[in-house]
C-alpha cells in the first residue's frame, strides 16, 4: 500500500526523532566509555593516566555490587508485584457501581503527581520516623514499640513508598483496558450462571493481559532507575542494605568521586539494563503484535 | 450498563472504595493539613487532625527564603517548553510509522524505548563536562534539551499507540482526493488525534515537571526548579515538619490541581496500546 | 569515537577561553552562593538585606542546600571548573586540598579593619596554605557534651565539666526512660564522614586509637577502635533513640529541642540553638562539659572544624565575592546578628574578640566552655599514638571523603544491627586497605 514516495517521506519525518536519540545515547556513552579505562578523579587532578581494566575489575569486586544487584531486582519485582496485584485489585473495585466515582478516582489517582522527593520526605519524616511519626504514633496507641522501619526494613520501606507512587498507575491502565471490556460477553455470562469468580479468572484476567504487559514495561524502564526515594530516605544504608545500582554508580563516581570507577559501574549499569530490555522486549513485542 | 445493581451492593462497593482511596490519598491530605499547623502542633502527641488554630506563617516563612515563584516559573518553562518541543519531534515520527509501517518500525521504536533505560548516573560526569563547555549549566534551555531527549521514546511510544488506532480507510479516502502528505497530517490526522496529543502532553508535562536527577544536577539558581526548591528543605532544621509540609504542598499543589481538571483526558491516552 | 571525545574537548579549551572575560568592579553583578541549610547558614541568608544595601551593584542569588548535596554539587561544579558559584560554603577539610591544587581564590587584600589577627589561631592555621589565606571562616565549633540538668537532677547523677566515657554511660542509662519517649543519650548515626564518622572518629581519638599507623596501614583492627566502637554501639543501642542510625546532627538537634535526649555529645555550635527560648523546649535546663575522654586517656577527641567561605578561581566576579565573604565573616556582620537576634545568636568560634566581649559572654551561657573545647582540640596530633595525617575528627587526605563514608555505612549497619561490631571493623578495615591500596599510599 505504501509507495516510495511515502516511504521515503516517513523515513524523513522519523529521521529527527531517531538521530537526536542517537546523539543523546552516543556521546554521553562514548564519553563513558572512555572514562572507565583511565584513572581519572576529580578530587585529585592531573594526568588521567589509561588503566585498562583496572575500574571494571575494581567495581565488579565491590562487595557491595552484589548486594546492590539483589537489591536492585528485589526493588523492581517487589514493586511490579504490588502495584499489578494492587492495581487489578483496585480496577476491578472502581469498575463497580458505587456512589462518588469521580472523587474517589482523584484519589486514588493523586499520589501518581507527587514528586519522588516530596513524597520521599514526607513518608521518611512524618509517618516512618519512630519517634514524632505518625506510625510511632499508631503503634504506641496500640501498646506496640515503634517500629524503625528504615532502619529495620530499608528496602521493604522503599518498595512501600514507590508502590504508592506507581500504584495509581497501574490502576489507571488496568481500569481503562477493564472498562473496554465488552458488557454483553460478562452478562452473558452471567447469565449462564458463572459466579463471580470465574467471571473474573475466564474472562476479565484474560482481557487484562495486554494492560498488564504494558504496565510491566513501563513501570521496569523507571523502576531500574530508582534513585530520589533511595537518596532522601536511607542514603543506601544502613550498610548497603539499600543500595541498588543506580544508587552504587552514584555513590562511586559522585560520593567518592572517582570519575573512572564510577564510568566503569555505569557501563556495567547499561549492558545490564539493556539485558533486561531485551527481555522485556522480547514479551511485550509478542503481546502487542497480537 | 442496563442491569439494575440493588442498592445494597452499591452501598458496599462506596464504603469499601472510599475507604481504600482516602488511605491512598491520605499522606497528601495530611501533608497538607499539617502545612497549616505551628511547628509544635505539627509533632504534637497525639496528632491534631483538624481542631487546630490554621496558621499560614510556614507558607510565609518558604517564601522568604526561598523564592517561590522564581522556581516555579522555571519548573513551567521547562517542562512545558520540553514537552512541546518533544511532541514537534514526535508528532511526525509517531505518524510515519503507525501509517507506513516498515519492517524495522518496531525495532526503531524498541530501541527508543530502551534509551530510556540509560542509568542516569552512568553518563553524569560526561554530560556535566559537555555542557560546561556549552554553557548550558543551570540554564533552562539546557534542562528542557535534557528533559526533552529523556521523554521523547515515551512521547513517541504513546503518540503512535494512539495514531494506530486511527482507521486508515479514513486516510486512503484522504489520498483519493489528492491530499498531499502534508494536508493528510494537518487537515485529517491532526484533528482526529487531538485527544492522543492531549494526553501525551499532560503525561509528560507531569513526568518533566517531577524530574529530580538532572533537574538538580544541571541547575544552581537561575534555572532551578521546584525539585531543587523542595531539596533546600530535605534536612530538619530544628523544628520543621510544617514547613517541610508547606514547601511540599507548594510544590505539588501547581501539577496536582492540573492533574485533577485535566484527568479525564489524561486518562483517556494512557493506554500505551494496552487497549486493542 | 575517539575523534567525537577529542572534538568535545577541543571546543571545551575554546570556550574556556572565550567566557574568560572579567566583570568590572562598579557593574552590577549577581553572586550565586552556595550554603549549607544550617542555622546560622539560614539566617546570614535573612541578613542580606544589610550587605546588598551598602553594596547597591551587588544582587545576591542562594542556593541553600543539605549538607551531603551540598557537598557533592560544590565539588563537583569546583572540579570541573564550571564557575556556576561565586561563593562556597565549605569546610577545613576541604579548604586545604583545594586551596594546594589552585581551585580557590587567595585571599590576601582583605578590606582594611578586617583584621585578621583576631581570628582564632586553631582556625586561621587550618584554613591556610603556604602563608595565603584560601577561605574565611563563618563559624567554627569543637565538640562538647550538652545534656538537661533537670533530668540529671531527677535521676541522682552528675556530669563533671570533665567528665569520662564512663560518666557519660552512667548518666545516659539513668535518665533513660522509654515509656516517657526519654532517651539518655543521642549521638550521630546517619553514615557520612562528616556525620557519623566525625563522631565516631573524635571518640575513638578520646580512647587512644587513630586512623591509620606511620605506614598508612588503617588500624581497625586495634583494641582500641574495638573498644570505642563497642561502646558506641552500646550506648545508643540501649539508651538512645529509635532510628538513630538515620539520625545526624540536625535530626539530633530538633529531637533534644523536643526534650527527647538527656544527653548529646555533638559540635559546639549547637548550644546557641538548644539555649534559644523561641526554638527548643528545653531552653532553660542545658548543661555543658567538654568532650568525653576515656580513663587514662588524656585526649578530648580533637574535634575541630569550621564552616568557610571561599571564593572558586573559576568564578567571574571575584572581587565582589570577596567583598561579600569578608563582610558575612566580619565582626561588622557578628554586631548585625547581635542587633537583630541578640548575642546568643552571634556566630561562634572564629574570633577571639567574641570571647573577650562581656556582652556575649553574659549572653551565651556555653561561650566558656566553646572556647575551651577548642583551644583543647589539637589537629597535628589528634591521637596520643603517632599519626602520619593531620585532622582532628577528619583524615586529611583527599581519599578520605570516598573512605570515610563506606566506613560509615558499615558501622551504622553495626548499629542497625544487621552486623556486630566485629564484623563492621573488619569490613572498615577491609574497605581502608583496598582504597589506600588502590590509592598507592601502602602495597
């Protein structure tokens, strides 16, 4: 259908879209690229002498990038579970009739506009804190010590606080793919008598499955890269308990301030966050073709 | 939408849909009202939740010291001014491969959507140097370049879910009567895909809007947004829960209230090609 | 791609040269200033309407940060040459390291009456480098011990003005009171060199251990870090706050403001802020000692720092900034904030004429025992042991930033309790060799 005259013209107007992409992933990566071999730290200027391996094997030793490799994959899995299960949960309750739809939908919806800082901040400080924090709070009313919760479970607080935040989404995406969901096929089977149950598992779950791909991909792109949340409330600790990959590149090259190290742990960074693209890819590609 | 719900399971549907939302909702409503108390009321044992004196002094006492306005203006800048120039890029990208489909379309657009799994902090120091020598530190043009190019697969991505869903025998009717191919995007496409454009928009209008890594690492203080406006407040200073409250409203309440109006439309293109 | 890096660079070298241009002195100019979100950071920034006046062409823009973001955007716009600041909020640590490598402004030609003679000798030797001045300080503190007479009183214990570690113990685990939301004592947790680890690090000064032995080797494996470090866990474990590993010096100061601390051991700075009526509840009932030291130990930990103001050689408008840093360090601007706040709000510990003033010290219940805290604290030998490094609860190498926070964040998971003492310390001391390795100071 498409003539070459077409095809040329598309290829005109993706072009922009594709070269400035190019330029923004190239250079900034050549330049990395490069770091990573020298011995290069901005505290201590001078030569940057080229080092071969030597940042790559230093950074891939680190105690610490174990750690925060489990911690970034526990970071994401924990978050997609909670917000798909939580987000299906919460679709398939506003797809009721209720009273107040339009209310409760801003609700539910607000925490998506919060900034990660923001909302970083006021959960760290005014529902976490053991001491003046609303939890504290709870728990006292109830006769129970306060619980330390970025203390005790740094990383579980994390995946609590960005759930809130991505939650919304979810249920967004999931409402909306619910609500296309043709009536007549429910009530139909409705009146075949199948309880509301099986409604659920045969024949809504199933129409979900697009939506809920496209929420995994979505959300994995900025989970990956989760950072503010990290930064205000724990600093990656106590110890590395929170420290993801991000948070180890950033520690390396912006704490410490060693340049070369730091370049090495982001490239690692990328090649690993482009394994997981592919992936990813590879399911969604299958599911959106269809 | 014809089946009769007895009142009882609507009531039941309201009780437990509420309350699950005012739980969801309920750290921003707090944050809010304790932007109205004093410092004291704000730790006070047990917490006061509305019968305290309202008290606007820490809205006062942000402001003073840190400019306001002067943040916000430029978080409107950037990311209005991203978000547009994203959409000029992606506009035509978006048409060109949701209508003349290739073989390598969705592979372009994977790839896009992969550069967005850049980590950050990996390339930092490289852009920091870069625009140094540009002289694009702590200017907005600098952000909105920055903030563009990291939105743009997503801007694409969304414009070109939406484009598909478009019914070509629209355009073939179009090209029958001799519309070239630029009268095809402008008189026919554009109108039908308003609503698309709309949401990618105020999509990406948030996304830029709460974006805290370059924003704060590229800016100082003439091109600093409200994520480094909220970062002066990151630590207590004594007493501070009510201005950290206040400074957050402030920073939140301009995209909140945006997000609330504009909801309906936002909603309608989040889809992502989730729907078929 | 080697062609991309080297064109990059290229057009880096011209552009450097091109912006190279300097700003008259008579034309308006604006001062970015980057502080820390500190007290009196705060309210030099609420003061500005009193330079801005006397100098019409001058606008002033802040950029007030937390102490850690701070750091790592001065650093880094410093580093790389950027000139995004004009002035810099910056610490001892730094001010030396940076001042040898050429990144700061010197500072010679100071206004006349500024006087340099007055500032505390401590101060003024740790901020200079071959006979040039590189930063003027803002405030200066030593560390000391603050704690609520009434609860001591109510508990039947007493703290000497020189009390031991085991004085403190005591006390701490008297006034301790849970149910109440009372806690003996707290103390810096949040990881950081310059939080936990300046701590931790006077602290084990006071019990005989340093850093690292003549050769560079890291001394973690010492009985005497075993011993400092255990206490330290001790005592916030079972006396001190919950969450005190995420608390540092601004979180310590708002919870014993609410009255939650019986004790807190932290910089001398913070009296001003614990005594002032209109912030903290406690005001009335602060006592002060000085820094802990252990038995037999005849060493108070050492601490000494002080917030300065310097000037990058890559700012554009260096005379108006030095304008500026000399009037903010001023015994000019020290009269402003007497004026304005009253002279327990002065800032302390950078002039000796502070001290001799009957006003201040009349006002200033603390001002006494801040500047014996600091006439105490030695920075050439902060350990009774020998030591290759000078700094008191600081290394003062440039590694020490990158290893000093890995250590802290081993001893707070240590008091998070993910780990025991002995595990962190041998962690500590496994990190410090790997980056002194790497740093080729020992093989």
């Amino acid at each position: 259908m498409a003539t070459q005259h077409s095809r040329a013209a598309a290829r005109f107007m993706i072009a922009p879209s594709v070269i400035v992409l190019l330029l923004w992933m190239a250079v900034p990566l050549a330049l990395t690229l490069y770091f990573s071999f020298l011995r290069y730290n901005l505290l201590m200027p001078g030569e940057n002498p080229f080092v071969g391996w030597e940042n790559y094997s230093y950074f891939l030793t680190d105690p610490a990038f174990q750690t925060a490799i489990v911690n970034t994959l526990i970071l994401v899995l924990g978050v997609l579970f909670i917000t798909v299960l939580g987000g299906i949960g919460l679709a398939v309750l506003l797809d009721q009739p209720m009273w107040g739809t339009g209310i409760v939908r801003i609700m539910v919806i607000s925490p998506f506009f919060v900034m990660p800082t923001v909302s970083a901040l006021v959960w760290k400080n005014m529902f976490m804190n053991p001491v003046n924090g609303l939890f504290a709070f709870l728990a006292g009313t109830f006769g129970m010590a306060p619980f330390d919760f970025l203390t005790q479970a740094p990383l579980a607080s994390i995946v609590g606080i960005v759930s809130w935040q991505w939650l919304p989404f979810a249920t967004l995406i999931l409402l909306t793919a619910m609500q296309s969901l043709d009536s007549e096929q429910l009530e139909a089977a409705e009146m075949d008598g199948a309880s509301a149950w099986s409604r659920f598992w045969y024949i809504k779950l199933p129409h979900l499955a697009r939506a809920i791909t496209v929420v995994v991909l979505i959300q994995t792109i900025f989970l990956l890269s989760i950072f503010a949340e990290i930064l205000v409330t724990t600093n990656g600790g106590p110890g590395t308990a929170s420290t993801n990959l991000t948070y180890l590149v950033y520690a390396e090259s912006l704490l410490r301030f060693d340049v070369g190290t730091g370049s090495a742990g982001g490239v690692v960074a990328i090649i690993l966050a482009n394994i997981v693209a592919i992936f990813l890819m590879r399911m969604i590609g299958k599911n959106l073709d269809a | 939408m014809a089946r009769a719900v007895p009142n009882s399971r609507k009531a039941i549907n309201t009780a437990v849909a509420w309350t699950i939302a005012i739980l969801i909702f309920f750290p921003i409503l707090w944050t809010v009202l304790t932007s109205f108390k004093t410092e004291a009321t704000a730790i006070a044992d047990p917490p006061v939740f509305l019968a305290f004196d309202w008290t606007l002094e820490n809205y006062t006492a942000v402001q003073e010291r840190s400019d306001y306005f002067r943040h916000f203006w430029n978080s409107v800048v950037i990311s209005l001014g991203s978000t547009i120039i994203g959409l000029i890029i992606a506009i035509p990208a978006a048409w060109a491969m949701a209508f003349v489909p290739g073989r390598q379309t969705k592979n372009v657009l994977m790839w896009m959507l992969s550069t967005k799994m850049l980590p950050p902090v990996g390339v930092l120091v490289p852009l920091y140097l870069i625009f140094r020598d540009w002289g694009l530190l702590d200017t907005r043009l600098g952000l909105v370049i920055v903030l563009t190019l990291i939105n743009l697969p997503i801007i694409v991505w969304m414009l070109y879910t939406y484009f598909r869903e478009i019914p070509v025998d629209i355009l073939e009717a179009a090209r029958m009567d001799g519309a070239g191919l630029a009268s095809e995007v402008i008189y026919v496409l554009t109108p039908m895909a308003v609503p698309g454009i709309a949401s990618t928009l105020l999509l990406n209008i948030i996304l830029a809007w709460n974006e805290a890594f370059w924003t704060l690492n590229l800016t100082a203080a003439n091109a600093a947004p409200l994520t480094a406006f909220i970062a002066s407040y990151s630590s207590p200073e004594g007493l501070f829960y009510a201005k950290l409250s206040a400074a957050s409203t402030m920073a939140i309440a301009p995209i909140l209230i945006m997000g609330w109006f504009s909801q309906k439309q936002l909603v309608r293109g989040l889809t992502f090609g989730a729907v078929k | 791609m080697k062609t991309l890096t080297r064109a990059l660079l290229g057009a880096s070298a011209l552009c450097t040269v091109s912006l190279a241009a300097q700003a008259q002195s008579d034309d308006p100019v604006t001062l970015t200033i980057a502080t820390v979100n500190n007290g009196d950071m705060v309210r030099m920034q609420g003061l500005t309407g009193a330079f801005t006046e006397a100098h019409p062409n001058i606008t002033l823009q802040w950029v007030t940060l937390e102490e850690n973001e701070l750091r790592r955007r001065v650093t880094t716009d410093i580093a790389t040459g950027s000139g995004q600041f004009d002035v810099l909020t910056i610490g001892n640590y730094e001010v030396p390291i940076w001042g040898k490598q050429d990144w700061l402004a010197p500072l010679d030609e100071l206004p006349e009456g500024y006087d340099t003679d007055d500032l505390l000798p401590s101060i003024r030797q740790a901020l200079t480098v071959d006979d040039t001045l590189y930063a003027l300080p803002f405030y200066g503190e030593s560390a000391m011990v603050m704690y609520r007479t009434d609860l001591v009183e109510e508990a039947g214990v007493t703290i000497p003005d020189q009390p031991t570690w085991s004085d403190i113990m005591t006390a701490a685990e008297a006034m301790t009171n849970e149910a109440e939301q009372t806690y003996g004592i707290c103390l810096r947790g949040k990881p950081g060199w310059g939080e936990n680890m300046a701590f931790l690090t006077a602290m084990a000064n006071s019990y005989g251990a340093r850093w690292f032995d003549m050769d560079w080797r890291p001394q973690f494996d010492s009985p005497e870090w075993q011993s400092a470090t255990n206490d330290y866990l001790t005592m916030l474990n079972e006396y001190g706050p919950p969450g005190a590993a995420a608390n540092g010096f601004n979180e310590n100061l708002s919870l014993f403001q609410q009255g939650r601390c019986g004790i807190w051991i932290d910089a001398t700075v913070a009296a001003s802020f614990v005594t002032d009526p209109d912030e903290s509840t406690v005001a009335e009932n602060v006592g002060f000692a000085q820094f802990p030291n252990k038995e037999g130990v005849d060493n108070h930990g050492n601490w000494l720092w002080s917030w300065n103001l310097a000037i990058p050689a890559s700012s554009d408008s260096v005379d108006a900034a030095k304008e500026f840093v000399a009037w903010a360090t001023s015994k000019e601007y020290t009269e402003i904030v007497a004026e304005e706040q009253g002279w327990r709000a002065a800032p302390p510990g950078t002039r000796t004429s502070l001290y001799e003033n009957q006003e201040y010290i009349d006002a200033a219940p603390f001002a006494e025992m801040t500047l014996t805290s600091m006439e105490a604290a030695d920075t050439q030998n902060s350990s009774v042991q020998e030591v290759p490094y000078t700094g008191g609860q600081f290394v003062a190498i440039p590694e020490f930033q990158g290893i000093g926070t890995a250590v802290g964040q081993a001893i707070s998971a240590a008091l998070a309790g993910q780990s025991t003492a002995e595990q962190a310390l041998s962690q500590a001391q496994s990190i410090t060799e790997r980056e002194m390795q790497r740093a080729g100071y020992m093989d």
